[in-house]
C-alpha cells in the first residue's frame, strides 16, 4: 500500500480520472504517471480552488498535473497566529495567484499545509 508521501513523491505526469466532493471530503482518482498505476485518495478539507473549464475536459492533456505539499509557514508570514497577506504588491500577488490568499487570516496552528495541484486544483488539508 502506497503511503499519501509515496503517491505525492510519484505523482509527475499523473492524470486525474474522477473526483467528487462531499462531506467535508474531496475523493480522488488519478492514474500515476510514473508506473500507470491507478490510486485514489479521500482528503478532509472545507477549502478548495479549482480550475473548473480544465477539470470538465475530458482531454488527458488537459487532466495531466502532478501534486505537492507545501507548508504554509514557508510560505506566509503568521501575526497573532493568523496568515497575513505580504505587504509587498508584488509578492501578494504571487501568493495570489499560488492561492495562498486561500489561508489569510486563518489560524496558523490549524491550517498547516496546502496541497497544490499544478494546473488543476488547490486545497487546503485538514
């Protein structure tokens, strides 16, 4: 059995079969694009972000991506234990765009990692 670190660490050219979300939890199926192999993941989260026109292609071009797991307090500066904004133009817009903005003003101890899908989706984990 693949481990959640396993399927992040061989996730380059995967390929998203199916998701749903329900419940409070987002299901996935994708296809690993480092052996084929098929995986399907249940992640608890209450935030998401997707990119809706790619998720409704039913292209594998469009459906290729592949995953991370990024700690937040690399990312984001934290005062009075909620994420702020940078105070940079330039650098809020980065993190803007990365969907950072996601976690601004949420408490730093309870919103730890974000799980980044690159060209697809966004969410945070519980």
């Amino acid at each position: 059995m693949m481990t959640f670190a396993d399927v992040v660490s061989n996730s380059g050219d995967s390929v998203l079969e199916s998701y749903t979300y329900a419940e409070g939890r987002l299901q996935l199926v994708l296809v690993l694009g480092e052996n084929d192999q098929k995986v399907a993941l249940s992640l608890p989260t209450d935030c998401l972000a997707f990119a809706g026109s790619v998720l409704a292609s039913s292209e594998r071009a469009y459906r290729t991506c592949f995953l991370a797991l990024e700690d937040l307090s690399q990312v984001l500066a934290v005062e009075n234990g909620v994420y702020v904004p940078a105070s940079d133009f330039g650098k809020l817009m980065q993190q803007t765009r990365a969907n950072y903005h996601l976690v601004y003003g949420k408490k730093a101890a309870e919103w730890t990692h974000l799980f980044p899908w690159s060209g697809i989706a966004v969410w945070h984990l519980a």
